[in-house]
C-alpha cells in the first residue's frame, strides 16, 4: 500500500483494516470464524455483500462460498445467469483469472454498457447490485489449490469502487492467499484438531512453526527430513532454555539470509507489505536439480492455535514442485464411490498424462483407461478434463518429500 494511501486513513480506518486482516488469519484455523471476517470485509469498503467462493467448483462438487449479504436465493440465480456476466465474459477474453489480480468492473465494461445489459436488468438490479471489485485469491495454476475469488458489491445508488478501493483489496487478496494456503495445507487433520502437535505430527507435508522471534518451535518428521547434513536446510542449535529447537538456515548464506527475511517480514512486517501466498522461496535441491519451495504464513494472536502450540507466531510450509500429487481411496471411495483402479487414472490425469501413456504405465488397454476415465466423470458430474482436474486438485495431496531425490 503506498504510504500516501495509510496517511489518508483516519485511526477508525486503519483499526478496521488491521480487524479484516487479523480475522482472516483467524479463520484460517478456524472456519467459523469466515462468516464474520466477511461481514468485516464488507464494512472495510462500504460494501453491500462479501463473498469468498470457489468460481469454478460449486459447494456440491467440493467448492464453497462464503458470503456476506448474498442469499442462498441470490447464488442460486447467479448460477443461471452467469453465462450472460459480461463481467466474467470480458475477464476470461483477457485472461485476468491471476494469482493476485484485482480488477474493478468499470474495468472490465463501462458502467453504461453494463446497465443495458440483461445480466444488469434481470440479475444484478433485482438484488441492488451494480459495482464490482473483485480479487483472484488463486488461479488455476497452483497445484493441490482450486481456483479461488473473493469479490465485493456496492449497491445502485452507491459510489463506484475506485483506485483506493483496488489497492486495499489486493493487500487482503494476498494476505487471503496466505490464510486459505494455510488452510489447505492442513486438509489432511481437522481443523480443530490441527491445534494439536499430535495432529500436525501426522501431516505428510513438511512443516514448522516459528517462535516470535524466528526460531524453530516444532518440526514435523517430513521437515526433519529435510535437515541435516547433506539436506536443503539445517537446524543452527542455539540455547536449549530459549531458543527450542534451534534456527532455521540454508546450505549457502544467501539462502538463509532469504529465508531469515521472510520470516522477519512475516512476522514484524507492516501488514501492507505481504507478498501473495504462492511465492515463495526457492531453496536448491542437493543434487542441482529442481529446488524445493519454502512458503510462510502469519498465525493471528486471535487464533486458538497460538496459545496451545507454544504461542508460535508464524508457520512455515516447505513443498517440492516436481513430486506428484496424491489421491487417497479412502477418501475418493467415500466422496464420490470411486475405486481404486479408477484413481489411479485420476492420477494419471492430475500428472498430465494422456490416456495412451495412463495405459501403459499401469498395465492396461486404452479402452480400460477410457472405460475409467468416463466413470470418472459421472461420478463426480464433471464433463470436461478441466473440470475434473480442478476437482481432484482440491482432493490431492503432495507425494512424501525425499529430501535426496
């Protein structure tokens, strides 16, 4: 945010921004918390409705939408008329589905052209709608994410969203991206139970959390994994009374220079200098090839888990782009009623691989993997690969890091 714009926000302003962004972190760990942190968000920016949802995933298929000011009735009928959004028309010809975008909907059509409009007429005015700004939480590009939108409403008589409003919003898209990246990455426990080092033991990804000052609180065993000699980081022991387990650092100074000044923006940074959740730091593989990704994100002091794991203050997420991702039977079975030989299709699909080369690397005729693959589809009321991989992707987690690959 550029300091002109922090100047020009009075003390009742600022609290309110400083509210949205706590409660968001907030709900992260807690999900009852989002309903709340959207009716804030919504006051933030003078806003008649506030909604968090899935655009491309309904709630039916493993998507959601959180709002505020929007009936069920209201998201029922914008599914019939979406088709008609000149909005969504103009953001799809110019590609601005983006991690981080925000756009505003004079942007995307002038308001005079919006009005003639039968989305305007038979949709929008029918609930007092008529300007947007909308933000791209996560695109398609992120693996194991859907794809993620956070939009807000002014009404017919309101002002439109201006450049004020864009800034401020895309501060909460990143810190959103940060929040819901968290959250997913921590699908595997129940959010409730996440508040548990027993839990957090179990997550197959890699994981820490971080003391206030920077040092290692908690290691899971797939971040043990990764440190130590011949690893792509290590544990710097320091004092057993204060500093727990140690600090953590790369295998080259520059990286644990990069990796210390992210967590110190994380932490003690001003609230408006949050880079979006996906980038993150990229730490060397031992073997020169690849590197893992290192991504951080702030635990809000209002969130239960800050208080039962050892108040950390930040927690840390350490992935490898090229491991594949994993669907679990179990799961698919009790979802969907998909078998075992079908998910190992649905992998298949999820690694970008084409039926031909499914089919033999699992033993089987092109007809068998097609067989599957439409089975696929009805079961989980998807009509095209897109749409299935989207679905999968929500359900997928990463294979086990092996920190020698």
């Amino acid at each position: 945010m550029p300091p002109s714009l922090l100047t020009t926000m009075n003390t009742q302003q600022l609290e309110a921004f400083s509210n949205v962004i706590d409660r968001i972190y907030a709900a992260a760990l807690d999900p009852a918390c989002w309903t709340p942190t959207m009716e804030a968000l919504a006051d933030l920016h003078r806003a008649r409705t506030a909604i968090l949802f899935t655009p491309a995933t309904p709630p039916s298929a493993g998507g959601y939408a959180i709002s505020h000011g929007v009936s069920a009735q209201e998201m029922a009928d914008w599914a019939l008329y979406v088709d008609e959004d000149p909005w969504v028309a103009a953001a799809t010809r110019r590609n601005l589905f983006q991690d981080g975008m925000v756009v505003l909907g004079q942007d995307l059509v002038p308001d005079s052209e919006l009005v003639r409009s039968r989305f305007y007429e038979n949709f929008l005015r029918r609930y007092g709608n008529r300007h947007l700004c909308t933000g791209v939480v996560f695109g398609a590009a992120v693996p194991g994410q859907v794809p993620v939108a956070c939009s807000l409403h002014r009404g017919v008589a309101d002002s439109a969203f201006d450049e004020s409003s864009r800034t401020i919003h895309h501060l909460v898209i990143n810190h959103l991206s940060r929040a819901i990246g968290t959250a997913s990455r921590l699908k595997d426990a129940e959010l409730r139970l996440a508040a548990s080092l027993q839990a957090l033991e179990q997550l197959q990804g890699a994981l820490l959390l971080m003391g206030r000052r920077g040092e290692v609180l908690f290691a899971n065993p797939a971040a043990m994994a990764l440190m130590g000699t011949g690893r792509p980081l290590r544990l710097r022991t320091g004092n057993p009374l204060t500093d727990s387990l140690g600090w953590l650092e790369g295998w080259s100074s520059q990286t644990t220079q990069e990796i210390t000044r992210e967590l110190q923006r994380v932490l003690h940074a001003d609230l408006t200098q949050v880079s979006h959740f996906t980038m993150g730091l990229a730490v060397p593989k031992p073997t020169g090839q690849g590197s893992y990704v290192v991504r951080m994100a702030r635990l809000s002091p209002q969130s239960d888990i800050t208080a039962s794991l050892m108040n950390a203050g930040a927690i840390v997420f350490i992935s490898d782009p090229d491991a594949g991702l994993v669907l679990e039977d179990q799961l698919l079975k009790r979802l969907y009623g998909i078998s075992p030989a079908e998910r190992r299709v649905a992998e298949g699909i999820l690694a970008g691989d084409n039926l031909p080369a499914i089919a033999l690397r699992l033993g089987i005729s092109e007809n068998t993997a097609s067989t599957h693959l439409k089975r696929l589809f009805a079961k989980t009321d998807t009509h095209r690969q897109s749409q299935l991989v989207r679905l999968l992707m929500g359900l997928a987690h990463q294979k086990p890091l092996n920190a020698d690959r």
